[in-house]
C-alpha cells in the first residue's frame, strides 16, 4: 500500500509529520531523529514542498537476508518486512505516476530510505541522490533501479546503512554498502549479503561471529577478498603523517572508494569536498613543501593540500558527512575512551557523576596528541581490482624518483616553458596530483580535449594497459584553470621489476616519448649490432646465434637512458604547452 | 565504386631516432643509475611495510565495531 504525504520543509511541519508517522507506524519509527536529520540535509532548488510515499509491507533484501539469518531465530516477535519512504521534490498525486509521468520525469527523486523495525539500526538501506542534498564537492555514485508505485526510477547514489549491532556492526555494514556499490557498478563483482559476510569471517575466525563483536582488519580484507576483490592495507604507524594522507588522497581522486579504519569504528571514503584550485582560502605558506637538491631548495605543492574536508558515509552520522580524518579520529578516539570510563564507573550514574559533555570539554588535543591517536588506530583498507598491481605507494615513489624529486627533468620541464623561477621560488612551485584511472576513461577525455590531430591520433591510436597511474604537474595558474604541463603515465599492470620502472609515456610542451616504442627500437637496435659482431660476412640474420640473456641484459642497463635521451633532446612540435586536468573519472561533481 | 582504405598509425614524430652526444648520455645515465638504486631501495622497503602491516594487524586484533 502506498501512502503520499507532501509537507514542507522546516521544522514545524517535520515535527507534525513525524508525530503522525510514529502514531501510525510505532514499529518503525523507532528513531525518529536520525530520520529528521537526514530530512534536514535535503536540498531542494525547485520547490520548497516534498512529497513522501510510504510503501508499507516492503521486502528490502539486506534485512531479509538478516531476518532470516539471525532475527527469526529469537523468541520475541520480529516483523518480517520493512516500510519505504520514498521522497519526491514538489507535490506529486498518485496520478502522476501513470502513463508518461511528464512530470516525474524532471528528475524530481531525492531519495528512498527503508525503515526495519528495529529499534538499533532502524534506517536499513537508502539510497539518496547527492545532487539534492546540501552538500558541496565530488562524490562516487553508481546507478541503482528503483521501483515505486509500480514505476522504474533510476537514482545515482552511494548505499547508506545503519548498524543493527547484532548482525552487522560498523565493519560489517561498511563492507556490504561498499561491495554493493562495486557490484552494481561493475560486472566483475557480485552483491554479498549479510550472511555471506559473516560466513566468511566464520571461516576466518576462531570465535562466533553472531551477535556481531566487530571485525578486524584482516578479517574485513577477507571478506573483500571473498568478493574478488584485491585489497590493499595501510596503516597510519607503517606509512607516517605525510605520506598516509597522500595515499589517502591519491585513492579518493582515483575516484575507489575504500575503508578507512578509525579508532573501533569504519567508515567509507567516497570523495572530496571543493578543491580550492584558485587558493581563494589556503596560504600559500601553509600548503607549500620543499625539498632540497643540490643545496637548491624546490617547492611543491600536492592538490590535496587544497581539499580541506572528504565524504564520508559514517553509519553513525546521516550520509555523506563531509569530515576530516583528523576529525573522525578524535570523535571516536573520545567515543573509546568514554565506553572505557562507563565500564569502569559501571553501576554509578555516569551522568550525574561527570557527564558526557564534561568527559568531553576536558579533552583537549594539540597537534602531536593527533598522530599518536592516528598511530593507533587508522588504517586504509583499499579494494583494488586484481589486475592493479602497482600500488600508490611504489607509483608515488617512481613519481619521485624520476620526475619530481629528479633535478635534471626539472630542469629540462623549466627550460621547455622558459619558465625559470617554476619550482625554484616559493610564489611559483611545482603543483602536482596522481591518480589512478582506467585508460578507456583517460583515453576517451583525451580524445575529446586535445587541441590538434597528432595528439588526437597519439591516444587514439596507441594501445594502453588496462589501469594508468597518472601524474599532472602544473603551476598555480595553470591549475586555477584546470589545466596542466606535464603528464608523466605509469601502467599501473606493471611490476617493479620492469626495466623502464612501469613508464609508460611523457610529455611536456614540444616533448613527448611512448615507451613501448623506445623499448622495441632498442630491442631491434641490439639484436642487428649483436648479428653484426657474431656473423659479419652473414647477407641473413640468423636468430639461432643471438645470446638472448645478453640483448636483454643490454637493454635492462640502456632502457631509461635512451627514455629519457629520447625525452629531453628528441621534439615533438605537436605537444602543446598546456593540456586540460583529467576530470572524468568516477568523482562527480554535486 | 573502388573501395579506400585509409590507416592512421602514430605520429612520425614519435618514431624517429635521435642522436645525442656521449656527454649528454653518460649525465642522463649517471642521474638515473642514482634514481634507480634509491628505487631499489625504496621498493624493497614498500614490500617490507606491506608485510609488516598485515602481521601487526593479526598480532593487534582490534575490532571495529
């Protein structure tokens, strides 16, 4: 049965609906504020009116799944099914649901939010649209199909859960929404429900798993490991300050979604917030780093100094919550400690003993208590898909190693732009961001944004590995325009053990070389000499004699010399000075 | 109607050789015979930390929750 309710959106008119709503359906409106303060977050430009269908006697597969898996079999009663709320911008009749629905089709679907009747864990899957919610910056969504009043909507969205706390805690609930988004965005992945995630920590653990006591990391790798996924681990006390926000940043602009470990707490990381590419609000001084080459002093600045707050879907928080790591550490760093100090006082009244708010204002944390905390406890735990075997930690040190921290390609990049204060004064550093990205994607932007058809045939002609590491390094301005000079591409397929250290291209203004092509001119190069010195009297090449071992001994020591040789002396008229920042991966703006 | 292929391949550009002197080459060589043994050393360490990351988080067993 479907119910339509339009009200408007403020405080007075939520209140009255919601006092009706828990008349009407005590059983699942049994946190009702948590409801309100998503209601809150809605953003709607066209209409400051919402209409609300209630589809009572709903079927919502996660809860099923739980319900039969864990709830049927306790004694007290539990209901079997769960009621939607669908919400719609503007007033909408039922009749506007048949025939063409012209005026649905506008795109006026904010949202579906499931209701189960529990009282811990009372929102079940909602699948909000983040375009109409009140929130600024980049987000990962996939699209989902959805059915109300007998009609297909689809809705771009990231999944949204709250923890029941007996069969999904936070882990648990932050795997399931992030396999689902994997599984309906690509085929290679397969939706796990709960029970197929605890059946997998069941097999991987010496304790029961049910009532839920939480999962560990390795234990949350497994389960990612059991949807075919290829998870990576860091963790903030192996990778330090700088470098755990780096790998974290590079991720998010990889536009993966992955867990970030907090402390007894997971949430997922699904974008960015504004990146202040025109430094309207970062000090330049605050931002910028050095390093020193040659008693000269280089300075850089990475993008992600200029995102200040990432998306995060807490279970504990309404959905895309715009926070920084530092934040949620310490929010659930006080959340462990105040659990702890209830245990300890437990059988007094904590309340009036201390309070939580005073526990709370006598915790205050300077810039070094932070790390420790995050040494602790914050780790990432990343799903890549199985044919990314360069990671972002070893792309980042090829990165470094051969371009950004490599003083003569710097020289080279200043000279090609005549530009000799790039890098070498602090007003005017090198600006850079890696990401990784699949070359389809990168390809098909290329070929839309290039400027000339020798760089139109360039990408559209050569063959690439399957996944890119990409690095863009630019000025302040050139970025303030979305715009780049250098592109350095990495085949992520690659392994460090490759001669050219996984390069796959380069190029600046008049510059460019393609690896690939470097490596087979070598090949054939040293295969004819080596003919030469072994049969010179021989008209026909004769591949019987040729040492093998030796041509590719050879071509392991000469490789990056001649990439590079290649590179800096050899023009290439049709590169032009700038190019437009790779903006098509799975980071959408909202 | 006579049938017209057309292929397009990658720019000349691209393709062709170039020659360098040796002094050039030999610095080009020397720069990245320094970025590849700091390489070495940083993949090896990177591979170390991979490892170490997983046997801490068996050893520490915290739960989220």
């Amino acid at each position: 049965m479907n119910t339509f309710v339009t009200f408007k959106l403020d405080q007075e008119n939520i209140n009255e609906l919601f006092i009706t709503l828990i008349r009407k359906y005590p059983l699942y409106f049994q946190e009702p504020e948590r409801i309100k303060e998503i209601i809150y977050l809605f953003d709607t430009k066209k209409s400051d009116l919402v209409t609300l269908i209630i589809e009572s006697d709903y079927v919502d597969r996660q809860y099923r799944d739980s319900y039969y898996s864990y709830f049927s079999q306790k004694y007290s009663n539990f209901e079997r099914n769960c009621i939607r709320l669908a919400f719609f911008e503007g007033e909408i009749k039922y009749r506007d649901f048949m025939a063409d629905m012209p005026k649905l089709k506008k795109n006026l679907l904010i949202g579906t939010i499931v209701l189960r009747p529990l009282s811990v864990g009372n929102i079940g899957h909602s699948l909000l649209n983040p375009q109409k919610l009140k929130i600024n910056g980049y987000v990962q969504t996939c699209k989902f199909k959805i059915m109300i009043c007998g009609r297909k909507f689809f809705i771009k969205a990231f999944p949204y859960l709250t923890q029941d706390n007996e069969t999904m805690t936070c882990a648990e609930t932050a795997l399931f929404n992030l396999i689902r988004y994997y599984s309906e965005k690509y085929c290679e992945y397969r939706i796990l429900m709960p029970s197929e995630i605890l059946k997998t920590l069941e097999d991987s653990s010496y304790e029961r798993v049910l009532p839920s006591q939480g999962v560990d990391d390795p234990c949350m790798a497994k389960v990612l490991q059991a949807g075919h996924f290829h998870p990576r681990l860091y963790r903030y006390e192996d990778e330090g300050e700088g470098n755990f926000e780096e790998l974290f940043y590079s991720y998010v602009e990889s536009g993966i979604p992955f867990i970030l470990g907090l402390p007894q707490h997971a949430v997922i990381c699904i974008g960015h917030g504004s990146v202040d590419f025109k430094m309207d609000h970062h000090e330049l001084s605050e931002i910028i780093t050095y390093d020193i080459f040659e008693d000269k002093k280089v300075y850089y600045i990475c993008t992600g100094r200029l995102v200040d707050e990432y998306i995060f879907m807490d279970d504990n928080q309404t959905p895309y919550i715009m926070s920084t790591i530092d934040k949620l550490t310490i929010r659930y760093y006080e959340n462990m400690l105040y659990e702890d100090y209830e245990e300890e006082i437990s059988g007094e009244d904590i309340e009036n003993d201390l309070g939580n708010t005073q526990l709370q204002d006598q915790m205050s944390y300077s810039e070094e208590t932070i790390p420790g905390m995050k040494k602790q406890f914050d780790s990432l735990l990343v799903p890549l898909y199985k044919r990314i075997f360069l990671d972002a930690s070893r792309a980042r040190s090829i990165f470094d190693d051969h371009f950004l921290h490599n003083p003569d390609f710097l020289e080279k990049i200043r000279e090609a732009y005549d530009d000799i204060t790039w890098g070498t004064k602090e007003d005017n550093p090198f600006v850079w961001r890696i990401y990784l990205t699949s070359s389809n994607s990168y390809k098909d932007f290329k070929c839309k944004t290039v400027s000339n058809f020798d760089l139109f045939q360039y990408y559209s002609n050569q063959p690439y590995p399957r996944f890119i590491w990409v690095l863009e390094i630019g000025t302040i301005s050139t970025f303030s325009e979305q715009m780049a000079r250098v592109e350095v591409l990495l085949d992520a397929t690659s392994s460090t053990n490759s001669n050219t250290w996984a390069i796959l291209s380069i190029g600046y203004k008049g510059h460019m070389v393609f690896v690939p092509y470097i490596v087979e001119q070598l090949n054939e190069k040293q295969i004819s000499e080596m003919n030469l010195c072994h049969e010179e009297n021989s008209t026909t090449q004769d591949y019987s004699s040729i040492n093998w071992e030796d041509v590719s001994e050879e071509v392991k020591q000469k490789v990056l010399t001649e990439i590079f040789k290649s590179l800096y002396y050899k023009s290439n008229k049709f590169v032009g000075d700038t190019y437009k920042i790779f903006s098509a991966s799975n980071l959408k703006e909202v | 109607m006579a049938l017209h292929f057309e292929s397009y391949s990658l720019p000349d550009a691209l393709k062709e050789n170039t020659v360098v002197s040796s002094e050039n080459t030999a610095k080009i060589s020397k720069r990245l015979k320094k970025a590849n043994n700091s390489l070495v050393k940083k993949m090896k360490a990177i591979g170390r930390k991979e490892k170490r990351s997983w046997q801490k988080s068996h050893l520490r067993n915290s739960k989220r929750q």
